[in-house]
C-alpha cells in the first residue's frame, strides 16, 4: 500500500514534468538535440513604456532593439534538424480575452476601454531578413493565446550560411556562427491614440506577456 | 494492481526521459508593461495680476473692461471639463480688503465687495454645456450696465476644488457625466480646427462696474439673484483684492 501511493505520488509529478512545455506545443519529430540547442534572450525580460505627456500619447512610443534574441539549433548527427520560431502574446488569463491586464486603473471612474492587444505592435528582423514580414510593423490578433509566426517554412529546409531574404533559415546552426541568421531583434511601438476616436483609453498600468517558442518541426 | 502502477510508473519515466534528450522545445518570455497616466495640461497665458484701477468718474459709471487678459489652453488625454471660480482668504463672499483709503468711518461706507462684482466673458460657447436653468457659461456679451440677468458673474465659491454643481457656469463640461470634452489638445487639428479656434483654447475677457454710486449693480448670482451693496451705500475706497482660479479637471 505503501509503495502504490509512492508510485502514485511520483505520477502526479511525472505528469507536471511532461506538460512543461505545452504551451509551444510539442513537437512531431525528434531530430535537433534538445539538450545542446537554445534560445537566449539577451535583452531585459521586462520593458515598461511610460506615457506622461501629452506628446507622447499622440506621438506613441517606439523602442527600437528591446528585445534580441538569440538561438543555438543543434542537430542530432544525420538527422534532418528543422525548426520554427513564433511569438505568443498572453494576458495572464484576464477577464476578457482580448484585452491588456489590467493592474491597476488610474484617476476616477470616468469613461474610457481597455487597450485590445492589438495595439502593440512589434517588427522582427535580422541581417539577413529570414523572418516572416521581416522589417514590417505587425500585431498580434486581439486574442490571448495568438501567435506570430516569425520563422516557420513547413516545406524547405534552409540551411545556415544561405543569408537570403526570399528563405527561411531554419536549418542547424548557431548565432555564435552565423549571427546574421540566428539572431533576431524586436522592435516594439505604442500608440494609445486612436486617429478617428481620439483619447478612448481608460488611464491605468496594463501588462502583457510575450513567449518566445523555437520548435523542432 | 501493484503491477499495473508499476508499469504506468515506467512509461511515465520512458516519457520524461525522452523528452529531456531529444524534440527541441524552448522559450524565453518578455514582459510589456504599458503605463497610460492621465494628461490634464492647463496652460494660462496673461498676467497673473489684473490691475483695475478706478481713477476717474468715467471708469466708475462705466466700468473698466480687460480684452483677453487671460488665455487658457487645454491638452488631455482624458475627457475633461474646465471651470472658474471666484474667492478670498474670507470665503466665496467678498473681496479681501488690504488698505483704506481715507478716514473710513462713515458708516454708509462699506468693504465687504461681492466677489460676483466680476464679470467675465469667454470668446466661445462652452461646448458641452449641461442642462442649466441659468447660464452654462460665459460666453454672453458684456451689455450696458446695469445688467440684472447674472450672465457674466462669476461662480463664486470658499471652496474652489469642488465642481460647480449643475446650474452653474463652466467654461466647458458640465457636472453631470454627460457633459465633457473629450480629451485631445488645441496644438493638433479635431475636425479640422486647431489653435485658437478650438474647443481647447479660450481667451477671457475681465469686466468690473462699481457703478456710480459705486454699489456694483452687476453682482448677481448665476440665478440673476442681485449681490450689489444696498441702496444708500457704497465701496469704502481701498485695495481690494480677489483670487480667480481655473480648475481643469477629469470628467467624472
């Protein structure tokens, strides 16, 4: 009786270890080595836009290279390695999907939304331009959960050193060799001014999450 | 039904182990955090002090008129509403008086001047005005004194941080909810109209009549309820001295 509730508790965890990276997804094949490969952001985790003049509301705010990242792809030895990387934005499972968290309104309860998380928007790009609307300011769909694809070619394996903006690097390789490919910097902008609406959205400190998923495919 | 968890045991372990070495999976996370503080920008253009310096019977019977002393300028990113108010260290009631001039000790002669003895005139109609009985704003031409009907008086109160309560005059908004400005600024064009011309900006012009007499037959309230002095008296001659604020506040 003993031992069965043992194996009973060593389930309950064994089960918590294999759902780690299910928010990625898991991926169908097995050949790029799990353990040598790597994605580093080199960047701080954390960026805060801070809107307190009115300049900046009309104006929005844009930070160039906040966010750069980094991959290592190792390939298990004759194994086709191929691999996908894609941005996920969430909201910390807010009350409405489709809106920022809030952490905290500011000023009286006067009229006023919730930013939709539409209004980031992020550019990808590299040296060699690999990725998806590389250079090209995108946003994600208004929906917890949506993703952006930035490296994902489901047919072509591209290999490192191809440097050409038409193909998808996402072969084996490192940004320790060829940076140009394995290296990606995000740019980020706001704008909480709506040109047709004007100033519709409610004062207060807002958050969202943005995963960075590179996937064996 | 040991052997059946020992074996679920087994695969569980097979799973974890192919997971950890081998299909490539891996993420790194980036916070956004986007702080939006309320904008509420007032700039005043014009002196800080306006001078009315009664020196001539004219001036007394008609009164000394301030064209555009005071501008006011508007940028919000919040919906808004903007009003005066009129008071002294005394109350909402009357002037401050700092000399007398003379002997001042004729009875008739009196130093408690309504602060609604102060007109004053805003060069465009208050943009969302509330439903008010009396006056919701200034915007009325100065007419020819004596003026009974409380159109330019202004809002007079000891506590210049409460609203206004619905009835009495903004420059624009109202107290209810309904009635505000929707955030934006007189720098940037809303429907096509930027600068002076925008619900954003206001000049104002001053007006005080103390009447001859000097009774100040103008003081009234919003309501048209006269404030002049009574019949039979008159301003002690003195420095007097009154503050105007303008309070730009979040729409609530």
């Amino acid at each position: 009786m003993r031992s069965s509730r043992f194996i009973l508790i060593f389930l309950f965890f064994a089960l918590f270890i294999d759902c780690g990276y299910s928010q990625c997804g898991m991926p169908p094949t097995n050949n790029c080595d799990q353990a040598l490969s790597d994605i580093v952001l080199t960047t701080p985790d954390r960026i805060e836009l801070i809107f307190d003049s009115f300049s900046e509301y009309k104006g929005g705010i844009t930070l160039n290279g906040s966010s750069i990242i980094r991959l290592k792809v190792i390939t298990i030895p004759a194994q086709p390695c191929k691999w996908k990387l894609s941005m996920i934005v969430s909201n910390n499972a807010w009350g409405v999907a489709t809106d920022w968290e809030t952490m905290v309104p500011y000023g009286g309860a006067g009229v006023g939304v919730t930013p939709a998380l539409d209004l980031l928007e992020l550019r990808v790009s590299n040296v060699c331009n690999t990725p998806i609307n590389s250079g090209l300011w995108q946003q994600f769909a208004p929906l917890t959960g949506s993703v952006i694809d930035i490296i994902n070619d489901p047919f072509l394996l591209t290999p490192a050193g191809t440097c050409n903006p038409a193909l998808q690097t996402n072969g084996a390789g490192s940004s320790l060799t060829n940076y140009n490919e394995f290296s990606f910097t995000i740019d980020y902008r706001l704008k909480p001014y709506d040109p047709i609406l004007g100033f519709i959205y409610r004062p207060g400190r807002y958050e969202l999450h943005i995963k960075f998923c590179l996937q064996e495919m | 039904m040991k052997k059946i968890l020992c074996g679920a045991a087994i695969l569980a372990a097979m799973g974890i182990s192919s997971n950890a070495n081998a299909q490539l999976v891996d993420e790194s996370n980036v916070t956004i955090t986007m702080d939006l503080q309320p904008i509420l920008q007032l700039n005043m253009t014009g002196p800080s002090n306006i001078d009315f310096v009664f020196d001539q019977i004219s001036e007394y019977v008609g009164g000394i008129t301030q064209y555009g002393a005071t501008s006011l300028q508007v940028s919000s990113t919040v919906s808004w509403d903007l009003y005066a108010v009129g008071y002294s260290s005394t109350g909402a009631a009357n002037w401050d008086q700092q000399v007398i001039y003379g002997g001042g000790a004729d009875p008739a002669a009196i130093d408690l001047l309504p602060i609604t003895a102060l007109e004053m005139r805003q060069d465009k109609a208050n943009p969302a005005p509330g439903a008010a009985t009396n006056f919701a704003d200034y915007n009325a031409a100065f007419v020819t004194s004596p003026v009974l009907t409380g159109s330019n008086n202004i809002y007079a109160s000891a506590t210049p941080y409460v609203r206004p309560v619905d009835g009495e005059k903004y420059i624009a908004g109202g107290n209810l909810a309904v009635d505000f400005v929707v955030g934006g600024s007189y720098l940037v064009a809303q429907a096509g109209i930027y600068g002076s011309g925008s619900s954003y900006y206001y000049t104002i012009d001053y007006r005080i009549v103390p009447g001859l007499p000097a009774t100040f037959p103008n003081a009234a309230s919003n309501a048209g309820v006269t404030a002049a002095l009574a019949p039979g008296t008159y301003a002690q001659p003195g420095v007097y001295t009154m503050n105007v604020k303008y309070v730009l506040t979040e729409n609530q």
